[in-house]
C-alpha cells in the first residue's frame, strides 16, 4: 500500500464518520496533497463538532445502528493506524514529518 492510497483510506473512514453520524458528507478530492487537506479539514470539523455535543448527543450519534464507541473501536482507530503507517513510511523514506509533536498532537511549526 502506498502512502497516497493510505491518505484516501483515512480520508474514507473520516468522511464515513461525518456522512453517517453527523449527515455531513464530504467529496472526495482527486490529488493526494488536497485529500490529505481535506481528511484534516474532515478531522478538526468532526471533533469541532463532537466537542461541542452534549453526553446525550454523543449517546444518540450512531454509526450502521451501532453507538459512539463503535466510532471510536472502530474508523478512528482504524485511521490512527494508517497514519502511524504513513509516519513509518516517510521515515523509511528518509523524509520525516520534521518538528511534529506526535505525543501533543501538534503539527510542524510553520517556517
């Protein structure tokens, strides 16, 4: 599997999540650089969105009638493993995400 096919199933799982629990689907961009955008954009909107939920809306979100947890065991985890996987692989190719806090969950600083 190839970095750019990691980054579209990322971007399937999060869009999978908003489009059945939150009825907010997404298209999906043809280039990579954009779907990696996009699947952020995805991301910060899903929890914006989740954070801002009551403990009874985030009891009644739900996912092929399945509850919250689900989410969470299941496309979230899913797409946490694939984005170690796209972390390993840049690595290995000698181009790491330089500067990125991984334990703070902060991206590069911005030169």
């Amino acid at each position: 599997m190839t970095i750019g096919e990691l980054v579209s199933h990322v971007w399937e799982l999060m869009n999978w999540v908003s489009s059945s629990a939150l009825k907010k689907p997404y298209e999906q961009p043809v280039d990579c650089l954009a779907m990696r955008a996009e699947a952020l954009r995805i991301i910060h909107d899903l929890r914006e969105t989740m954070l801002a939920m009551s403990d009874e809306d985030l009891s009644r979100l739900q996912i092929r009638d399945k509850p919250f947890w689900n989410m969470v065991n299941g496309p979230f985890s899913d797409a946490l493993t694939h984005t170690g996987q796209i972390n390993s692989f840049r690595r290995l190719a000698g181009n790491p995400v330089a500067g990125a806090n991984v334990f703070l969950g902060e991206p590069p600083k911005k030169k």
